[in-house]
C-alpha cells in the first residue's frame, strides 16, 4: 500500500473506532502510530515520534490558559454570578413579550464572555432560568430550548476552549481568534432575541400562550441591580480588557481572571475546603483531558501530513471544480454530520489537522476559517442523537416530565438561528476580521 492509501485507510478505521465507542484519544494515538510505522517501515522511528508528540505538543507556556479558563469558570458558576446575571437582564427585558427568554440569551452572553464553556452555562441557566419561565407560564418546550441553544455562546464569545484548541491545531494565534469571536458572537445573541420575539409576537404558542400570566418586574432597585452587576463586569474588565489592551497574553488573562473569580467566591462566601478541592479536582479532569487530546491531535497530524492526505484532497477538490465555497459548503456539512455522532472537541480534533491546509491552498483566512469551523461544530451542540448541550440539560434538570425529545425540539429555532448566522459569516469574512 501507497502512503496516501494507508492514510485513507487509518481515517475509514478511526471512524469506526469512535463509532464503537472508542475513546478519541487512544484512537488517534493507537492508529498514529501504527500509520507511521507502515508508512515509514520504521517502528522505533514511530515510538520516537510519539514520544516527541507528547512533550512537543504542550510544551508552550500557551496551554497555562487552558486549565486557567478552566478554573475560572468553575469559580464563576459556584459563586452564583449566573444567577445574579440573570436576574439583572431579566429586569432589563421585562417589558418585552418573550422577555425571560431574549434574558436567558443575553445572561448566557455575558456569562460565556467569563467562562468559555457551553456546559457549564447550560447547567447554571437549567437551573436558574428553566424554572422561571415555567413559572410564568413559558412552554417547557421552549424554556429547555433556551437555554440549550443559548448557552452554546460560551464557545463563541471569547475566551472559549474550542477556539483555544483550534488556534493549537491550526498553530494560529489563540488572542486574534478571540478577537474574531467578538462580533460573530453578539450577531448570534442578537439573532436569537430577535427570533424569540419574532415567535413570542407571531407564534406565542410556541413561547408563552397568550392565556399565561406575564413575568411581573423584578422587584430590584438601582442599588441591588449595581450589586449584581459588578462581579461579572469586574471579570470581563480584568479578562477581556486586559487581553484587548495587549495589556495581558491569553494566560496572563486567564491567570487573572480565574485570581479574579477565586476573590469573588471568597467574598460572596460561595467557597469553602471542600468546594475548593473539589473544583481543583474537576479542573484537573478536564485539562488534563483537553491537553491528552491534543497530544493524540499532534501524533494524528504528523501522521496525515506524512501519508500526504491534506495535500491529495486539496488537489482533488481543486480539480473537480468546486472553488472556495464549494469547498465550505462540503465541508460545513461534514462537520454537521460529525456533530450528530461524537463531541465537539473530538470533532476539532479529526478535521482541523485535515482541513486547515486545504483552507490554506484556498488562501482562505484561517482565522476566518476558525470562526466557521467552530459555529459549525457548535451545531452539533445541539442536535441528536449526541447533542451534548441537551443531554446538559437534561442531567441538570432532572425533570422526568421533559424529556430529550422536548429539549432537541425546542433547540430548532435556534439551530436555524445559528445556520442563518453561518451563512452570513461565510459570505462576510470582514465580520470575523473586523478586529484583526
């Protein structure tokens, strides 16, 4: 077998590998190795290329920022700063039909631009704002919707841990792909307000019957609503100020702003030992996690680049025709169809190190391109049989009445919310771009 049939071959395996459940990691590793092997007919070459792969791949003072961000949210979602953030946008809204809905939207906004992370804003607003609207009268349908399909703008909205992993695997600069997340992110939160009041004046079946009583105005006064605000405008100050300025790196930000999060749960006495340990523990979890995939991420790339399959399909997608939007068109779907089956992460992983280079040979901007990758991956966010956003909720909610057919059904709109904003982002590189 040629180098390129090997590749195939490995690709066609891997994908069955994660189909039966193989965990992605070993997976690429296992099949990395074996690739090499075969295409070099040199194992001990392979064991040393592993080896390099797993010191090489996060040696860089730049992945201090994952288990930071990490942190960070963790904080941030046991001080109660969700809630209070909430509260605060549902004062806001209160006048608007639909208003505890475009207040879950705009509190999942603000919070994501802290934490980064789309599960643990869906955990928080499960609790916070599914309730709340169940109370006054929103569908159940359209109340687990919210906040699944909002709370995936904590992967749009910077910091975020899928643009970090892109910027890894993509070797692009992690500060410039948040500065491009900024206004793709608030045209989304702005696209969903709109679709929720679209539906609430037009179809209020939908979001809340015209017989249900309407939320009352909080009872808040200009003091309590300074009182709630304060801690997530510090956060987003000290994070999102600091690395704009070019004040902070994106570790330096991460290591204030997850300092910053540590004083507020201090000082809100949200935090005790326990709590403490428990959160270090989950932060370790996850990044060693994170930083195991992308070790497996960088043996898979050397593999592919080897066996010279990013090459060979940018020769044969140039040679049928296709263009540049051709290429993303067939592409965006095949990450659709990935986000049905397996995680978003898991998704950065297999494709980026394929696809990257094609976009390259397009001369498409891979900033540009990050920003659409992750969209289309944050899709699958939502939509079955995987759809871990939903089954986020659906642990969260522990409610034996709305089950995860309520929840994917109450995520279409925002789905086609997201595919809409898709679009535009691939027609419009200048909205990614704006900052850069």
């Amino acid at each position: 077998m040629i180098e390129i049939e090997i590749g195939l071959a490995l690709i066609a395996i891997m994908a069955g590998l994660v189909l039966a459940g193989v965990p992605i990691g070993i997976g690429l590793v296992f099949l990395s190795f074996i690739g090499i092997g075969l295409i070099r007919e040199n194992w001990d070459l392979a064991g040393r290329l592993l080896a390099l792969a797993s010191y090489a791949a996060i040696s860089d003072y730049l992945f201090a920022t994952i288990p930071l961000f990490v942190l960070m949210g963790l904080l941030v979602s046991v001080s109660d700063v969700g809630k209070d953030t909430f509260e605060v946008a549902q004062h806001l809204l209160r006048r608007l039909r639909g208003g505890l809905g475009m207040a879950t939207v705009l509190a999942n906004a603000v919070f994501g631009a802290v934490t980064g992370i789309s599960i643990a804003s869906a955990a928080v607003f499960t609790k916070v704002a599914v309730p709340q609207m169940m109370r006054f009268g929103y569908t159940p349908r359209f109340a687990v919707g919210c906040v699944a399909g909002s709370s995936i703008l904590g992967m749009l909205i910077p910091p975020s841990l899928l643009l970090i992993i892109y910027g890894v695997l993509a070797e692009v600069s992690i500060g410039r792909l948040f500065l491009a997340g900024i206004v793709p992110g608030l045209v989304m939160a702005a696209g969903f307000m709109l679709m929720i009041w679209l539906l609430a004046t037009f179809r209020p079946d939908w979001v809340q019957p015209v017989s249900a009583t309407v939320a009352p105005p909080p009872e808040e006064t200009a003091r309590s609503l300074l009182m709630k605000s304060v801690p997530i405008t510090t956060l987003i100050a000290l994070v999102l100020g600091g690395l704009y300025s070019g004040y902070f790196t994106p570790t330096e930000a991460g290591a204030v702003g997850a300092f910053g999060a540590l004083v507020i749960a201090l000082v809100r006495r949200r935090l005790n030992l326990q709590k403490f340990w428990r959160i270090l523990v989950e932060t370790g979890f996850v990044s060693v996690g994170i930083l195991f995939l992308l070790i497996a991420a960088s043996m898979y790339s050397r593999m592919l680049t080897m066996a010279g399959i990013p090459a060979s399909i940018a020769d044969l997608i140039q040679a049928l025709g296709l263009g540049v939007y051709g290429f993303l068109f067939v592409y965006i779907l095949f990450v659709l169809l990935l986000g049905m089956i397996i995680d978003s992460s898991s998704i950065l992983l297999i494709v980026t190190p394929i696809a990257a280079p094609i976009a390259m040979a397009f001369n498409l901007d891979l900033i540009h391109f990050g920003i659409i990758t992750v969209i289309a991956v944050e899709v699958g966010l939502l939509t079955p049989p995987f759809g871990i956003g939903a089954f986020a909720v659906k642990a969260t909610l522990n409610d034996r009445r709305i089950g995860l057919e309520t929840i994917f059904a109450g995520c279409i709109p925002f789905i086609v919310v997201m595919l809409l904003v898709l679009a535009l982002i691939v027609a419009v590189p200048g909205l990614t771009l704006m900052f850069n």
